[in-house]
C-alpha cells in the first residue's frame, strides 16, 4: 500500500512539473512569436519613414508642376498610396495590445498570428508605396 501512495504521489509531482515546464514553455513561444511582431513592425517602421520622406518630394512637385495635369494625377495617386499605407500602419499601431491577461495560450497565438498576418500585409503596402514612390522621384529628376 505504501508503494501505491509513493507512486501517486511521484505521479503527481511529475505532473506538476510537466504542467509548469509546459506553461514556461507556453510563454516562451508567445515571445517568440511577439519578438516576430516587433521585427517586422521595426522594419515596418524604416519603410514608413522612406514613404514618408517620398510624400514630402511628392508635395513639392505639386507645387512645382500644378499646371502638369499627368504628373499631378500620378502625384496625388502616389500620395494617396503612401497615406493609405501610413495610415493602415498607425491603426494597426493603436489596436496592437500585448496584454494577454486573462487569456489561455492558445488564445495568445491566435491572436498573435492573426497580427502578424495583419502586419505583413501591411509591410507589402508600404513596399508598394515606397517602390512606386521612389521610381516616380528618380525618373521626374
């Protein structure tokens, strides 16, 4: 009978560790993935800041060409590329909540892969932008 008790009780320790190794390691991969979110976010940012610096030139060609209705047309089309991206990043930046509490593991991940499928459509915005942007720049130098 006393190896009966003895073997619970090892039963019962060995599952408590397994649980708390299991939820060490649950937190673990929740920083990883959030580490994933903020690389992309800080590249994100780089990008942003190129787009950014493109809408400025963008703004000065509409001053310097406002009777070139072509170059107009493709200025305030590329604005409005930059300004869609730009602002597709600031609200993602606004509704971003690294707060998990109160949430199971599996509700974290949901949730961080579901951001980090929203970011890197973000980031393909930008590259968009800031690709066609700096094109157009080069080519009316």
């Amino acid at each position: 009978m006393m190896k009966f008790y003895l073997f619970i009780a090892t039963c019962f320790a060995a599952a408590s560790i397994i649980a708390c190794n299991s939820a060490g390691g649950n937190k673990e991969q929740e920083k990883k993935q959030q580490d994933v979110i903020l690389q992309l976010h800080d590249k994100m940012m780089d990008k942003d800041e190129l787009v950014l610096t493109n809408k400025s030139k963008l703004d000065t060609l509409l001053k310097k060409y406002p009777n070139d209705a072509v170059k107009t047309g493709k200025v305030n089309g590329l604005i409005k590329q930059i300004d869609a991206a730009d602002d597709a990043m600031q609200n993602w930046m606004h509704k971003f909540n690294p707060d998990y509490t109160g949430k199971s593991h599996q509700e974290v991940m949901e949730y961080l892969h579901s951001q980090q499928r929203q970011i890197a459509t973000i980031d393909s915005l930008l590259d968009v932008a800031a690709d066609a942007s700096t094109k157009f720049l080069t080519e009316v130098k």
